[in-house]
C-alpha cells in the first residue's frame, strides 16, 4: 500500500498535491489553512476568492502557487459536535471527495494534514481511523493514485495515524 506516515510542514512536500484543512468560505485562517496560505502566497487566495467557497465534506482545486506542490485541494471539514450531527460521514466524505478530485485532475501524489483535528475539535483516533480507512477503501477500489502521505504536526497524531493503519493493515510494517 503506497500510504506513508510522517511528521512535519505539509507546506514543503514534493507532491503533486496537498490538502488544505480549509473553512468554509476557502479565504484562510489558522492552523494548517493560514501555514498554506502563506506559503503559497497571494496568488492562492485570489484564485480561491473566485470559487465562492465550499460546503462542508466536498473538495475544490486551485494551482499550489509557491508551494513545491503543483495544486491544493481544499476540502472543509466538519467541526466536532459530539459526532452527533453526521460529523463521521462529513469527515470521511473530505477524504473521498478530495481523492476523487485529485485522480480527476492527474494527480498521482498527494498529501493530506489531520483535517478537524485542529480548532474544529475531532478527536484525534476517530479522525485518523476516518482517515486512514477511507484512503485505503480508495486506493483498493479506485486507485489512480500513486502515493498517499498523511502529514502530522505532532506525536500524538503520528502514532494515532500509524496505530489506526496497523488495525488495517496489520501487515503493513507500521
């Protein structure tokens, strides 16, 4: 399975595509969003004023500007409320809809952060086994992609992220 594991800056990834972590209006903000914003520079938010913004659990593409990677998929997902108000669904639908996206605009490598697990709330394991699960469904029934990078900005979601692709994939190596 071409799925890899690692702590850092999504920011300076060598993919095809990042994801971005966005909010609804596409406009930048904190954490993960504002980081890509920054790094990609103006351009990238020009592009983004131009979409009108993005419901949440769906997927958009811009070019990736000054960034390393050639195009960012902005996807929104949910804010955590309990997970009593469709937040797995939303949440697993951001992965499927930004792959789906990508294999649709030639995209063989991308890389995803820990989307909601930041100010929106998620908690960190369901999020990762959201993650990882919905990643590993594509790869097996749609593939066109080459490699998958989750992208964790610190130990507790690395190891979140490792532990929920060993359950899966037991023989993995993780």
């Amino acid at each position: 399975m071409p799925i890899q594991i690692l702590r850092g800056d999504i920011t300076r990834l060598d993919v095809d595509a990042i994801v971005n972590a966005a909010n609804e209006s596409l406009l930048g903000g904190g954490g993960v969003d504002g980081a890509i914003h920054r790094a990609a520079g103006p351009e990238l938010l020009e592009e983004c004023r131009k979409l009108g913004g993005c419901p949440t659990g769906e997927a958009r593409i811009t070019g990736g500007y000054r960034l390393p990677a050639r195009h960012v998929i902005h996807t929104v997902g949910p804010v955590w409320r309990g997970g009593t108000r469709n937040e797995p669904a939303l949440l697993a639908s951001c992965y499927r809809s930004s792959l789906a996206l990508a294999v649709e605009n030639g995209v063989h490598t991308i890389a995803f952060p820990a989307i909601s697990t930041g100010v929106f709330g998620y908690p960190i394991a369901e999020a990762a086994a959201i993650a990882i699960g919905e990643v590993v469904r594509f790869l097996r029934e749609q593939g066109g992609i080459d490699r998958v990078v989750f992208v964790c900005f610190n130990e507790e979601v690395e190891e979140a992220h490792r532990r929920s692709l060993e359950r899966l994939l037991p023989d993995s190596g993780f």
